[in-house]
C-alpha cells in the first residue's frame, strides 16, 4: 500500500501527522534531499514539501519530475505561499494536456 509524506520546516509540517501523514521535519538542504531520496525508494506515492525548503534543493525535486513516483508537490508553509507550488501544478498540467488551465491558449 501506497503513503503519502510531508517534508520542510518542523513548524510548517506537525500538523499533517494528524491526518496520517508521515512527517519528516528538517531545517536544511541537505538533510532534506537526504530524506527524499530515502523515502522516495519506500512505498511513498506522494511527497508533500514546502515550498521554501523546495527552493534549496530544486535539482533533487527535479530528478523525480519524468518519474511517475513519487509525485511531488509543492505546499505553503508558516512563511507564507509564494505560488511555486501552483505554478508547478500549472506547467505539469500544461505539459500533459497542452493547454493552460487558468487561462487558455493565449
């Protein structure tokens, strides 16, 4: 059976362990891209990472992208919602269907 998972910021992530969630707190690059690879070889099907861990370890999230698992996804933490997590959303709806979905084909 398939999990899901949520990594970044200890203040941004305890509360999806409520909803059972598996939750890996970290506050650096390294110790994050470290755990993405370790559970990215479980049985997890989505990782969940905030966005503003996201933004330290770009190349590691990007080596999953033609991956069909784990899918992952960006999500706003305590810091605020930079819109990383919607736009990369949009580009992988864009690239499956061809089209923008805000906005059309302009």
């Amino acid at each position: 059976m398939y999990s899901a998972a949520v990594v970044g910021e200890y203040d941004s992530i305890y509360g999806f362990a409520a909803v059972g969630l598996s939750t890996y707190p970290c506050e650096d690059a390294g110790e994050a891209e470290e755990i993405i690879t370790r559970i990215a070889e479980e049985n997890v099907a989505v990782i969940y990472v905030t966005e503003s861990m996201a933004e330290k370890i770009q190349k590691t999230i990007m080596s999953y992208r033609d991956r069909m698992l784990p899918a992952i996804i960006l999500i706003p933490g305590v810091s605020g919602n930079t819109g990383k997590g919607v736009e990369n959303v949009k580009k992988s709806v864009e690239q499956a269907i061809g089209s923008d979905i805000l906005f059309g084909d302009q």
